[in-house]
C-alpha cells in the first residue's frame, strides 16, 4: 500500500468538534484547511445516542461560521431543575434548542462538503506510527503521511488510546430510553423545557435524571435519562438502573415496555494527555464537564481552539503540540471546563445545594 501524502492534516470523527475544526481551519486559514481530511468510520446520516441540546453559545459559534441550522428542532424556553421539594427554574425565549443528532452531525457535515471538505466515510482509524516531524496514520482503506492528526473520535477514542497508554478515563455512565410522549405526564413539549432531577444525589448518585422532549425522524418523543459522572468512585451509589426505573415508573412507564440504551460520558481530567507530538483531542475524546454533561457547545469550542493551534504550528513549523493544554486552561471552554469541574465536586461530593450550583451555570452560559 503507498503512502497518501496528499494531506497535511487529518480528522478522525465526522462529529461536532471535527467538523468544526476543519470550520474553523476553513475559516481562520482556507489553504490549511484545503490540506485537511476528516475520516469518519460510519456513513451519514448515522445515530449517536445524545440529548440534543444545542445550547449555550453555540448559536454565536455556528453564526460567527456563517452556519445556520435548516434542520427541525425544539426551541426550549425553560429549564427546570429539581431537588427533593425544591425548583430552581430558568427561563429565557428560545434559551436553547433540542436537535435529533443524526439529522444535526449530517447538516454540519453536509455545509463543511459543500464548502470544500474532504470527507471520506467508512474509513476507520487503525494506528499511527510517528516519524522525525510527522506520522503515518493508517485506516483500513489506506495510509498517510500526516504532520497533525486531530483525534475528535468521541469518548472512547482510539487516538486517545494511542497517546494515553496507562489512561482508564474518567468515563460517566449513562442510560436513556425514547418513549412516546404521554400528555398526562409528559408537559415538557407542550411547556417548552427541560428538566433535570438532582434528588437521587440523595440515594448517592454524582448525578441526575432528565427529561426532554425530541425529535426522531421529524416525530415527537420523550427522552428520559440518567447519568452517574462517577466522580469519586469510593463513595457508595445505589444501581443506577434501579434508581432510573423507579423515576421511570412515576411516569407509569415500565421497564419492560422500554429498549434501555447506554454510552459513555467521558468528563475531562488532568490526569490524561489531550496532546502530544503530531497529535491533539478535541471534543468528547478530550473531555467535557462533569457538572451537567453538556457537550455540543464544548465540541464546537473545542474545534475553534484546535483550529487557533493548529494555524500557529503551522506558522511556526513545530508541531510538539506541549502548549495545548495550556491553551486550552486559558481559553473560554477550559475555564468553563474548569469552573463546572469544581462545582460538580461540590454537588456530588461535598454536599452542596445543586441548585445553587445550577443556577450559577444557567445564568452564565450565554456570556
């Protein structure tokens, strides 16, 4: 097999934080970014388990990309957070909007083609082998010669693997269901609001409950959920399933009438590598915040952040890549990062009021 030298860099995700790199590259750098490939391992549209939200400044991002989203979706006006007998509510007009992730990573990756990305799909990234100032990626439909290879493969990363050799993660756990709506329990859709119940930190969840509407296939569901972010993994926890199960029938949904589903939550921590020579991780296989899980805007700030190194290593000629995570502890999304990280460890550590923490976090997100 030869060698594809054709590209400078390479992507391996076709999720929101490699597309947005390569928007980001497109934008800051139209040269680097013709010199870009992304590979994505499945076909589009493709499912990924997620809630949806498309919130915090995540509409500033994608205008400032010149990105509108033609997509259907729920604009959220309320969120709703529980815990015991107390509500703490936010609310703002079209505070946020819940998007089917298939349709969502399909138009992203739809407008970054149009305006000139080269995507290949169904190539999976098998491994690198690093060289004097570049590496050779190989997939299983080729090999290239690569001099900064972005790992956004989400949170069970294969590129994270490569460079974090000793590294177990700090994955959360997760289980959702989709169940019909029922408009005797089901007002979120109607409302226009999420909800988030924090009361199982009680039966020692580092967690919550949630309840959304959505979208599948332009029909509208309920997406129930749970998430353990697992912080610290001595304190005792009740079994999540048994705590979504009990929450689940207080809407009168059984378990046995419900498909549960699971994926990993991967929340960032200093104790893995997000870079090394040749090599940088964005998105989920970087990792998120352990407060509320959110995502979406953190992989679309992940990409903007890339794309600023990226430019300046190729400006420069080095490619070590030592200064990422310094870069990223100074940039907007690793102090939000930072900052959600302390005060989850109030929330499911400390004892602290999750509703004071929470409405730190609603009240600044669109600053």
């Amino acid at each position: 097999m030869t060698i594809n030298n054709e590209f400078e860099i390479m992507i391996v995700g076709g999720g929101p934080a490699g597309i947005s790199t390569w928007l980001h590259l497109q934008k800051y750098n139209p040269e680097l970014a013709e010199k870009t490939i992304l590979i994505e391992k499945e076909r589009y549209p493709r499912e990924k388990l997620c809630g949806g939200a498309v919130g915090g400044w995540s509409e500033n991002l994608l205008k400032s990309l010149g990105v509108r989203l033609g997509i259907n979706s729920i604009m959220i006006d309320t969120v709703e957070c529980c815990f015991k007998d107390k509500k703490y509510v936010y609310n703002e007009k079209n505070y946020f909007r819940i998007v089917h992730r298939k349709e969502f990573d399909h138009f992203l990756a739809n407008a970054a083609f149009k305006r000139g990305l080269e995507i290949h799909e169904e190539e999976k990234f098998l491994d690198f082998k690093r060289k004097t100032d570049y590496v050779i990626v190989e997939t299983n439909n080729d090999k290239y010669k690569i001099k900064a290879l972005i790992g956004a493969d989400g949170s069970l990363s294969k590129v994270r693997k490569k460079i974090n050799n000793e590294d177990h993660g700090h994955l959360a756990s997760t289980i959702e269901i989709f169940s019909p709506l029922n408009p005797k329990n089901d007002k979120e859709l109607e409302e226009k609001k999420v909800v988030f119940d924090f009361t199982p930190i009680n039966e020692g969840l580092q967690g919550y409950v949630w309840h959304f509407p959505c979208l599948k296939e332009n029909r509208f569901f309920m997406n129930h959920g749970i998430v353990n972010f697992r912080i610290n993994n001595t304190l005792p926890s009740k079994h999540m399933k048994t705590i979504f199960t009990n929450e689940l029938s207080k809407r009168n949904i059984s378990s046995k009438d419900i498909q549960f589903l699971s994926h990993p939550i991967r929340c960032f921590s200093n104790e893995g590598k997000i870079s090394e020579s040749n090599v940088l991780l964005v998105g989920d296989a970087a990792g998120i915040e352990p407060a509320t899980g959110g995502g979406i805007h953190l992989a679309l700030s992940y990409g903007e952040l890339a794309a600023n190194v990226l430019v300046k290593s190729f400006k420069s000629g080095s490619f070590l890549f030592g200064t990422y995570i310094d870069e990223f502890n100074h940039s907007m999304i690793g102090r939000y990062i930072n900052k959600l990280s302390y005060l989850a460890d109030g929330m499911y550590c400390q004892g602290s009021d999750p509703l004071t923490a929470v409405s730190k976090i609603f009240n600044k997100q669109k600053e």
